[in-house]
C-alpha cells in the first residue's frame, strides 16, 4: 500500500482527512544550500513516488509511433480525450507508411472532437511523411532528431524518449513547471530552463518517473488554482505550503481522478495492481464515457 511519508504507514487519503502536521513548514528557501535544495527535492520525489506508486504515462500507447502521435495530439487538449480517439486513429493508420498515406479529410474526421482538427490532421500527416522519407518509417531514439520532427518540441520528445525508449528525460509541462516553481526547484518561467536546473538535482535514472510523479501531483492535489495543501503528502517540504486550501476536511473535497471522493474502489485498486494502472486506468475512463 502507498505511504505518504518515511515513518509514515498511513495512505495519503486517510491523512487528508487528519490534522495537518506540527511540523515546522519551510516557508521560504532563500539561503537554502544546494545540498539542502538537493536533500528536499529528492526527499519530495520519494514521498510522491510511495503518494503514486501507480504513476506512469497518461497517453495510452503500444509504440513510439502512437506514443509520438498521441503527444503531439495532446497539444491544446485533455489525455483523456486524446486516449478516447486514439484506439479508431491506430486502428486505421497502425504505423508511418499507412498514416503517410491518410486521406486528409478522413484524419479530420477521426480528430475532430480534439480541437484544432485541421493543423493537428497537416502536422501528423506531415509528421508521418517525414518519418518514413528520412527514418524509414520509424520514430528515431535521438532528441536532436526528434526535435526537427513537425509538431515536435523538447516536452514530447521527452516524453517519447522517456516512456517507448527507456531514456531519461525531464517533460516540463504546465504541471511540471507549476510545481517545480512551487517546490523552490526553480524560478524560472522557461521549460527548458527548467529542465536544466531540475535535472540538476535528481539522478538522470530518476527524471522519467520524476516526470510522472510531478504531474500526477500537479493534477490530482496541486492544482493551478486551488491546491490541496491540507490533503499534501509532501506539505511539510514544500515551501508554498498554505497557497492553498490548508483545512483537510476542505483539501479533500478539492482531490481529482482516484484520490477524488467517492472514488476510493479505484484507488485502492491501483494501490494493489500497480503493475497494470494503465490498464485499471484505461478501464474506468471507458466507463465514464
Ligand atoms: S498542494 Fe500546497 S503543499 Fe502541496 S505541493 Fe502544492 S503548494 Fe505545496
């Protein structure tokens, strides 16, 4: 079962509805040594990675081609939209050459519901020529190659190289960057200077799961808006600490997908299959379709 803390057996549910810690909150980090920043940071990976031991890649994918596809799309949109028109996408068009081949109007019918169909339907078919002209229809391994793709920016390409390649990568999303700010990871506005001072302070065997970690937490706790830093499991290293809801009656009520009220069937499955969360995961979107 996931934890919220080191000594801490409880799971982070059962804590939002408790009293919030007595201990002494970080308010601000100036004067923080690097160590120290170091020390935190990877203190807050730890705590989120027993919050969210089922935490993975929301876009659904079986390759790099869907994987790359399926990001792309996402851009401007939900995952959970992406991954609802993503089974009919990779039905019909299962690889480069046939995506390359697509009938613009048919693609523009299939990514209607995601927005922006019609530059969405020009960049993947353009993305798909590309990878069969100069890849012979296969998504390269590389950031410097995936880079120059259509539609394709560092965040996607570390999520590719990430999660179909096995190489660690750092994707600076809103999320990402949101909370690396919160955390006193950064300061800095600019992905991918975020990217490079957060890096900084994780192991390159980390940034994947780190990634996955931090957006989880983004989506489900700490939201833009109002954060849930009652129900935080890693509010007493967090710095931003009470930007937030702090009441864990009320915190808890503001907690989104599993960890949402009326929602604890889901979590407690994928705090017992962690293994197969993609699939648990995929399974209840269907069901609220
Ligand atoms: S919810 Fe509050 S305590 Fe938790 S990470 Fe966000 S700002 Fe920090």
């Amino acid at each position: 079962m996931a934890t919220t803390g080191q000594g801490n057996s409880r799971p982070s549910k059962e804590r939002a509805q408790e009293e919030p810690s007595t201990e002494p909150i970080p308010k601000a980090v100036p004067g923080e040594s690097l160590l120290a920043l170091k020390r935190r940071a990877r203190r807050i990976n730890r705590e989120l990675g027993m919050a969210y031991p089922y935490a993975h890649a929301e876009l659904d994918f079986s390759n790099a081609f869907e994987l790359l596809v399926a990001t792309v799309l996402s851009a401007q949109t939900t995952d959970v939209l992406i991954n609802k028109i993503t089974p009919l996408l990779f039905a019909k068009y299962p690889d480069a050459r046939h995506l390359a081949d697509a009938d613009p109007a048919d693609l523009e019918e299939i990514l209607r519901p995601t927005g922006f169909f019609r530059a969405k339907s020009r960049n993947i078919l353009a993305l798909a020529n590309r990878l069969v002209d100069e890849y012979d229809g296969q998504v390269p391994g590389k950031l410097a190659d995936l880079v120059t793709l259509p539609g394709v920016g560092r965040k996607t390409a570390n999520v590719v190289l990430g999660n179909a390649f096995g190489i660690p990568g750092i994707t600076v999303d809103t999320h990402f960057g949101r909370l690396a700010r919160r955390f006193g990871w950064t300061a800095s506005e600019d992905p991918v200077r975020i990217e490079a001072e957060v890096g900084a302070l994780f192991e390159p065997k980390d940034w994947t799961m780190l990634s996955h970690r931090v957006v989880f937490h983004g989506r489900r706790v700490c939201h833009s808006r109002r954060p849930a830093c009652g129900a935080c499991p890693v509010a007493n290293w967090c710095p931003s600490y009470g930007m937030g809801e702090t009441d864990p009656v009320k915190a808890a009520k503001l907690l989104k997908y599993e960890l949402a009220p009326g929602n604890e069937a889901l979590l407690a499955q994928l705090l017992a299959e962690t293994h197969r969360a993609a699939e648990i995961r995929m399974a209840s979107q269907k069901q609220n379709r």
